[in-house]
C-alpha cells in the first residue's frame, strides 16, 4: 500500500483526518513506508501511533477502522447507541421492538418453510406433510412461523394499545401513528394470506369465505375478489398469488415501513410516559398550584 | 395543538430527555430480556402445541368448518351481531373499513395536547370499549364451535340429506332447529316454506353473499342436500 501511495504526487494523497497523524497526509518521515515504532526519539510517541493507526486504516489489519473510514459507521453507531430515552422509559416501550423481533422469527422460519414449500394445489399438501413428518426439526419450524404469527399479533396491538394510551400518537409523531396503522393491516393481510397456503380444508374454506367477503365490498369488491381468486375458483393460481403476496409483496412492504418507522422513533425519540414531568423551578411549581 | 403548545411540548421533552438514560445500555437491557422472552414463548408454543396438519383440501367436501385464524374472530362473530343480509356488507366491509380509516386519522382529529389518560375521558372511555368488545367478539367466536349432529327427526328417504347437512358445515353459520349457530346465515328450521326448491339449489350452487359454494359436491349428495332443506317448514 506504502509504495502505491508514493506514486501519487503529494497534493493529491489523502489528507489526514483532523487529530490523526502528522498533519503531513500519508507521507512519512522515515521515507520507507514503514513507520519504526522502535525509534521513538525521532517522534514523539503518540504521534508514531497515531500514525501506525493511521496506516493500519489502508490495510486489512484494521478492519473495523477501514470500514468506519469509508462509512463513517462508528459516528452513526455511537449516535444512536448513546442518544438518551426520556426519563421515565419503562417496560412498556419494549412492545415495540419486541414486535421487531417476532417479525424477524417469522421472516427467518419463514426462510426454511420456503425451502420445502410447493406452491401448487397438488403439491401443497404433500409438501407440507413431508416437512412436518420427515425434515428435521420440520414441525418445530413450523410451528414457530405458526404460532410466531400469534405472538406478532399479539405484541402489534399491544404496542398500538400503548401508543394510544400513552397518547404517544400526538405532536410530532403523527406520521409514525400512520405508519403503524398501515403495518398492522399489513400484518393481518399476511395472517390471512398464509392461512391458505398449508392447503387443508380450514384453509381452502376459510379462504373461500374470506374472498365472499371480499366480493361482498361495494364498488372494487368484486373485481378485488376476483383478482385475489384468479380464477372462477381457488387452485393453482390462487395458491401462487397469494404465495407471492406473502413471501414477497407484503414482507417487502413492512421491512420498509419499519425501516420508515424505526427512522423516525430515532430522529423523534420515544416519548415519556404522560405522567412524568420534567420537574420545574420552585417559583413555577408554586404559581402552578396556587 | 398550537404553536404554543408544541413549543411547550418540544421544551418539557427535550428536559426529560437530558434527565433521561442513554440506549445503551439502559433500554437495550430490557429490549434484549424481551426478545429472550418472545423466543421462549414462541419456542414452547411450538414445541407444546405443534403445528398439526388438518385433512387435505377437498372442494367436494366440507367435513371442516370454515373458521378463520382467530385474530380474525372478532370480524366474523360481527357478522353474527348483524345478521340482516341488507346489513351483511356493513359487517364485512363497512365496519372494518371505518374502523381502518378511523385508527388512521386519530393524530388528525385528536388534537387534544394532553396525554395523561385521566384528562382525556372521550379517548379513555372509547379505547377500552374498543378492546373489551374486541375481546369479547374474540371469545364468542372460540367458543362457538360447529355441531355436527341435527336432532330434529326425519322421514327415511331424507335421512341421507340430513346426514350430509350436518356434516356439510351448514351449522357453522346456519341454524336448524334447536341445532346450530344463529349467524351469520339466515335460519333454515322453516327454509322450504320461504324458498322454492329450485331457489334452493340454485343458492348450494352459487353460494350467495359470503357463502362458499358447495357446487363441488357430488351431485347425488348436493341432490340429498336440496332435497332435506326444500323439507324443512
């Protein structure tokens, strides 16, 4: 790297970050590339280290330094990690993330069911009997994702539950209310299109009453309900819609919207719990009550 | 809110905020129990409860009972509340849809400043109705199972129609006598008076309204079917 370097006149060699190095880019003193820590005396000592680190940042040795030197990660890391939640933070707040979480076990369950999985009014069944009965921990996986989806339920509403309550919803974190309004309907929009995937007969019917529903809706009922059956009735092409809607078009469509979420709980911050206060000056508190 | 009042709101947050703990490792703490919290639950759910698999799919029979996953309960006992076929579209479209909108306008129209739940009595008194009534419809709909069984007593020749009526899930939704859920389909203890036989299995053929069709069925059981029901007066 050293000799790279050399080749580059000076004025357009990297220029040190402020704080690192000699002030002097990359070019130094000893003129071999190498910087000697065995000769201190020539430079004073944490200035040589600096340096090496400086070095250290254009080879691999130093990977988190390289990766932070063209991101700049560590600046946004410590941001976040050290940004301060109000006083008063308490479990409540969790309901959240953990929502988070059980959406990332149903994204990684739903990973390995997709690998045994067929998408075909034949082949549905028999693939998920094969899964249940002969893959390894098949059941186990299963039952996750099954079960994993009645925990995300669960933890959503009590998560909206606890924003409403808190009035958490209000100045300035409206939006963030509108974006979650719209992943808990995304959200059951999954429970109903996994619900037919499995291709039992409470799937094939409860899917079948679910679309009556549909069509029963004024106006775009009928054709939404169509577009949702393809077809005159549930098979093949039900099967593969509902399957693309569930493993790609609406996980999609969350993963962004908690990214949207989630980008405006930091840039916000969570609030307080409405009955904590910021404790005021003692004349005002008086003026307050009198 | 104002501008005033957001000032005020801005202001008291970001003094909470300097009294406040910073993320880590104060609130990843207790993020980091409730994710070990949710993997065990989601893990011992699995592990005691499985994922069993029901009959394979069959349009020629309906030996299941259409049920939804039961977070969609509520929805489907609404259904039941309003039973009405005028008011069926109000139950399945009209109400969720209204409720969808409602949840999210509630910062546009709430524009209430205060948070604490004491001072906000409308909010307080419609949230928890909301959630007891949720519950509510939700543990209607766990219990109400399907009979299998229709007790009222037939002729010989009709046997058969009452056989496959009761194993059809027609109970599910329909009531026979004592047998039966009332709702979310009409009673059918008199359906032969109100409707014409070819009324009848026309209605098994199309499946009117939210109802599955049973066209799928064999034609001497949808026969047995058409027959019984065009009994009943």
């Amino acid at each position: 790297m050293p000799d790279i370097e050399k080749l580059i006149p000076p004025p357009l060699r990297r220029p040190a970050k402020p704080g690192e190095g000699n002030g002097n880019g990359n070019g130094n003193g000893n003129g071999n590339g190498v910087v000697d820590l065995r000769q201190p005396t020539e430079k004073n000592g944490s200035a040589a280290t600096e340096e090496l680190k400086g070095k250290l940042k254009d080879s691999p040795a130093d990977v988190v330094g390289w990766v932070d030197e063209r991101t700049g990660a560590s600046n946004i890391v410590t941001a976040l990690a050290l940004r301060k939640v109000p006083k008063g933070t308490n479990w409540f707040y969790t309901l959240g993330s953990a929502t988070m979480f059980a959406f990332i076990c149903q994204a990684l369950t739903g990973v390995f069911l997709a690998m045994y999985y067929t998408p075909s009014p034949v082949e549905a069944y028999a693939s998920i009997t094969y899964l249940t009965n002969e893959v390894f921990l098949g059941e186990f996986v299963r039952g996750m994702h099954k079960w994993g989806a009645t925990v995300m339920i669960i933890l959503i509403f009590m998560h909206m539950a606890r924003t409403f309550f808190f009035g958490a919803y209000k100045y300035p974190r409206e939006l963030n209310w509108v974006i979650g309004v719209v992943l808990i309907i995304l959200t059951l929009v999954m429970g109903l299109t996994g619900y037919l995937l499995p291709f039992d007969q409470r799937s094939f019917w409860a899917t079948e009453v679910a679309n009556n529903i549909t069509a029963s809706g004024p106006f775009v009922g009928p054709y939404l309900a169509d577009f949702l059956r393809a077809g005159p009735e549930i098979g093949a092409t039900t099967i593969q819609r509902f399957y693309a809607i569930h493993m790609l078009l609406v996980p999609g469509l969350i993963i962004g919207l908690i990214g949207a979420h989630l980008f405006l709980v930091v840039k916000l911050g969570t609030t307080a719990p409405p009955w904590v206060h910021a404790s005021k000056p003692k004349s005002l508190r008086r003026k307050d009550v009198g | 809110m104002n501008r005033h009042e957001k000032e005020e709101y801005l202001r008291e947050y970001e003094q909470l905020k300097k009294k406040g703990k910073p993320f880590f490792p104060y609130a990843i703490a207790k993020d980091g129990v409730m994710f070990v919290l949710v993997a065990l639950i989601i893990v011992v759910m699995s592990l005691m409860l499985g994922a069993e698999q029901g009959p394979k799919a069959d349009p020629t029979t309906t030996s299941y009972v259409p049920r939804p996953e039961w977070y969609f309960f509520f929805l489907f006992e609404l259904l039941k509340v309003l039973k009405p076929p005028w008011l069926t579209p109000v139950a399945t479209i009209g109400i969720p849809t209204l409720c969808m909108v409602l949840l999210l306008l509630l910062p546009f129209y709430d524009r209430n400043p205060e948070r604490r739940l004491t001072r906000r009595p409308i909010a307080a008194i419609s949230g928890f109705f909301v959630i007891i009534a949720m519950a509510y419809l939700t543990f209607l709909g766990a219990n109400a199972g399907s009979p299998t069984e229709i007790e009222a007593k037939v002729p010989a020749s009709l046997e058969e129609g009452k056989l496959v009526t009761a194993q059809s899930g027609c109970l599910a939704c329909h009531q026979i006598g004592e047998n039966g859920n009332n709702g979310p389909g009409p009673e059918l203890t008199e359906i032969g008076l109100r409707l014409p036989r070819a009324t009848i299995a026309r209605s098994l053929y199309i499946g009117p309204g939210i109802m599955p069709s049973y066209a799928g069925l064999p034609k001497k059981k949808l026969d047995a079917l058409t027959e019984y029901l065009a009994s009943l007066r």
